[in-house]
C-alpha cells in the first residue's frame, strides 16, 4: 500500500468554504517518495547554505564597508518650510560581507526547518 502524505488538507479542510476548494486540496496531496525526495534536498541545501554562510563570514573583509547615516532636523531652520534641510551624521560602517553571511544563514535556517 502506498502511503499518501497529504499536505495542509486536514487544517485546510476545517477552513473550505466549497466543493472546488476541496478538490483543490485533494491535487496538493504528495507521494511518499517525494517527500523523502523534498526532505534530503532541503537537508543538502540547508548544509550546503550553512556551509557556504560560514565560510563568507570568515573570509570577510572587515575594511569592506559600507556607512550608516541618520539624518537629524537642524533645530535652526525648523519651521521653515523653504528653508530646511535635515542634517546627514555617520553613525558607523557596517562590513558587508556580514550581512551576506548573515543572509545566507538564514537561508540554510529555512531550509533546515523545512526538512524536519
């Protein structure tokens, strides 16, 4: 006997407001065999993204930034609507190749609960 998993249909089954959605449930129902196929992708690409994450965080280049600015309104010219203009202060430089590791982390976080 072929095990059927069937994907959100007894939560979405409380929720149908009609006969076509039903039977569009039913067409979401997946095989056995491609969710262990589905399970082992997402579990290689889950690795594969922390892996790859990791590894920009370690080869970043802290001299690579980019700058973070806050614009403040001069109390001078507040009031004046022709005449205002906000005042640019660097607070700080942020490496880049953080947040690209930090992204793909998060990646490989998706892809990790996906598989479980």
């Amino acid at each position: 006997m072929e095990m059927v998993y069937q994907s959100r249909k007894a939560a979405s089954n409380m929720f149908a407001s009609s006969e076509e959605d039903q039977e569009r449930e039913e067409d979401e129902d997946i095989s056995y065999e491609d969710s262990r196929k589905l399970f082992w992708l997402n579990l290689l690409l889950g690795l594969i993204h922390l892996g790859t994450g990791i590894t920009i965080i370690l080869l970043t280049d802290t001299d690579a930034t980019a700058p973070v600015y806050s614009f403040f309104s001069d109390s001078d010219t507040r009031g004046m609507p022709d005449t205002w203009v906000p005042i640019a202060k660097k607070i700080g430089s942020i490496p880049v190749g953080y947040w690209a590791g930090i992204s793909i982390l998060l990646s490989s976080i998706h892809h990790l609960m996906v598989a479980t």
